[in-house]
C-alpha cells in the first residue's frame, strides 16, 4: 500500500474532533506545570485516554503515560511523542484561557502537542482492526531541561520500538506547512559557569588588588573569537554569555567575578571542541592576569538528528496528508535543543516542526517565538498535527515497518 492510500481520511477524522483537541489545549494551558512532576496535566492526559481501550501506564519516577494500542494483527511498533511541561515565566500573549499561574506558561507549545496527541489516539483507537502492529503514545514530562526522555527510556518506553516520530509546533512557521531536515535537526547544548578569582580591595588602587571584572570581560570577548576563527563555519557553534555577576558597591574590587552562559553545536567533535576550546580560553586569559579561575560544565542534551530515510518517509505523508507540496526542507539546523534527542539516538525516527504562525500575522518570522512570553498558536494547526500523527503510524505499520 502507498503512503498516499494510507493516510486517506486522516486530516477529515482529525479536523472532526478539531474542537476537543483545542479545548484540551486550554484546559492545559490554562494550568502549567513544570519539570518532571505534572501530576495534574497527567491526570488529565489519562481521562482524555479513557475509554479508547488502551494499555495505559504511568511513571514510577516522573509523572509520565505511556499508552499502547495494539492493533487488529501484530507488526511493528511505532512511538509517537509529546512533551508535557511548561516553563518558568510570565505568560503575556492575552490570550482569553492564558496562564493561571505568574511563574509558569506553556509558552514553548508543549500543550499543544499533549492535545495533538491525544486526537490521534483518538482517531487512531477508532480503527484499530486495521492496524497491522502496535502504536505508542509517549507523554513525557521534563523536556525543558529536566531530560525526561532519558528517564522514560531507563523505564522501557523504547522496548520493542522499531521507530519513533514527533511534532514540535512553530509560530515562526506558517499554519498549514511543515519544516524539517535529515540529519542535525536540534543543536546539543551544554551550560557553563565560570569563576574568575582575583584578589579584592579599594577602587581607588586596583594595583594593590587584581580586579577580576576585566579578566572576566576580557573572557567573554575571548570566547567569540575563538568561536570565529577556531571552529568551522560549516559545522558551527554559537557560544552565549547570558549572565555576569560580580561586585557588591562602586568602590570596592571584588574578589570573584563569574560568567554562565550556554554552548550550541551540531556535532559531536565541535561539541568537544568546544567544550575544551572555552576551558581553555577562561584558564589562559586568567592566568595571564595572575587570576585563578573555577570552569564548571554541565552536558545537556545530545544533538537532534533525523534518521534520513525515516525523515524522507516523514516527507512523504505530509505531502500526502495535506496535498500537494507542503513540506519545507530547512537549509540548516536550528539550535535550539530537544531531549528528543535521546529517542533518536536509539531508534530511527525524526522529528519535525508544525507551523502555526497565528492568522493576524503576516510576517511569520515576526511572530513571537516559542518561549516568548507572548507566543501565540493559530488551533487550526492542531487537527493537522493530529492528522501527521494519524498519518505516520498508519503508512508505517502498512509498510511493516519499512520506511526507506
């Protein structure tokens, strides 16, 4: 069977509970929660599964659901993701169901993908005598820098999965297109902090003292041109100081100044490279200065690539699920990052992005993007990536799982 016979009907059955995807949606929205422990957004992941007669269970250490459903003949198993937690900030969009809560905002869409989700279940649960294997709907707690990918993985989400599939919604893509790209789709990220340690004193005899705030300057400066001359312009990094503390008055040296910021790359030899490159960098330039200095790294998430045969098969059911030429390759990652990551580093599957640039907008890259505190989704979208979900498990188990 072609791709296009099998995902004939998917947009109509998801466009037909458009109105319940949206209203879970808000439900969600109007109630973030951070982290790995969303226990009321779990709650209520398992009563929107209630009655679609699936093998539902929820984590032993984070507030995840894994949901089978198995189909009217064995095969093999696709995964299906979304995301459940929200960030630590203050929703500005005005929309009418925003965030209860001025600390938490779901703000990067992952409501949205929780209810998109949920619509394909639904859709998919009502056609299971056709279904030649199993499906698995993965909602996972944590992507925002809490790694609930992992966990679930150490819980045995992958067991027996053949292949794996997620949407991550854009308003910096237009409604009714789709965007993506084989191979680094997400940079990996890890965060640093450094300290510079000099010695303290009075403002007015610096000489007396060995003032760290210019080491520190000097060291930020430093890293950007490293960046520019020591690692390719074709496998890229972007380095980013996002804090600097240091001092307590005007007149006084402080004995510490200190430097945290993120490293992106696409790459796992630039990512070391870099990793090293910023060590190195910190610790010369310090002990140029007489100043000792503390480098503190932190791994985060690996790079998220995209299997390419799977994501030329993702392709494929886009096209065929909205018509004609819908999907948009990327010319070049994007770097932000994704735990995702660690889905595809074990089975092959891709991810890729659902536009959703809100109808008053006509310059989608203007949008406010996702983690902006006024980030907006046009809904229509969301019975579209309900339908990709539909689409993509349909097409590969009626493949048997074949995707090249």
């Amino acid at each position: 069977m072609s791709v296009t016979e099998s995902v004939v009907g998917a947009l109509d059955a998801a466009r037909s509970i458009e109105g319940e995807i949206v209203d879970l949606r808000r439900a969600i929205h109007r109630d973030p929660e951070l982290g790995t422990d969303n226990p009321r957004t779990q709650a209520r992941i398992v009563e929107a599964l209630g009655g679609l007669g699936l093998e539902v269970s929820t984590g032993r250490a984070i507030t995840s659901v894994v949901a089978d459903l198995v189909g009217g003949t064995g095969g093999p198993t696709i995964l299906l993701r979304a995301d459940t937690d929200a960030l630590p900030m203050t929703e500005e969009s005005g929309e009418s169901f925003t965030s209860e809560h001025a600390d938490r905002a779901h703000a990067c869409g992952h409501d949205a993908h929780v209810a998109m989700l949920v619509g394909a279940a639904r859709v998919l649960a009502g056609e299971r005598e056709r279904l030649a294997g199993r499906i698995r709907f993965m909602f996972q707690p944590g992507e925002e820098g809490f790694g609930g990918a992992a966990t679930m993985i150490e819980e045995g989400v992958l067991d027996g999965v053949d292949a794996a599939f997620a949407l991550h919604i854009s308003p910096n893509v237009p409604t009714g297109l789709v965007a993506g790209r084989p191979g680094p789709l997400l940079a990996s990220t890890d965060d640093f902090e450094i300290v510079v340690r000099g010695r303290g004193g009075h403002a007015s005899t610096p000489h007396f003292g060995n003032d760290p705030i210019p080491v520190a300057c000097e060291i930020v400066t430093a890293m950007q041109t490293f960046v520019t001359r020591r690692v390719e312009a074709f496998n890229p990094a972007v380095v980013t100081v996002g804090r600097i503390a240091a001092g307590t008055t005007t007149n006084v040296i402080p004995e510490t100044a200190t430097i945290a910021g993120t490293i992106r790359t696409v790459s796992d030899a630039t990512r070391a490279g870099v990793v090293a490159g910023v060590r190195r960098v910190a610790e010369g330039i310090a002990a140029a200065h007489e100043c000792t200095v503390d480098v503190r790294m932190t791994q985060g998430y690996p790079v998220t690539a995209n299997h390419p045969q799977f994501h030329a098969f993702a392709v494929d059911v886009v096209n065929a699920v909205v018509g004609g030429q819908a999907f948009v390759e990327l010319p070049s990652p994007v770097m932000g990052a994704e735990d995702f990551s660690y889905v595809l580093q074990r089975v092959p599957g891709a991810m890729a992005f659902l536009g959703a640039c809100p109808a008053e907008i006509d310059d989608f890259l203007a949008a406010p993007s996702c983690h902006s505190n006024r980030m907006r989704l046009n809904e229509s979208a969301l019975g579209l990536g309900a339908a990709l979900h539909v689409g993509v498990a349909r097409a590969f188990l009626d493949a048997g799982g074949s995707f090249a």
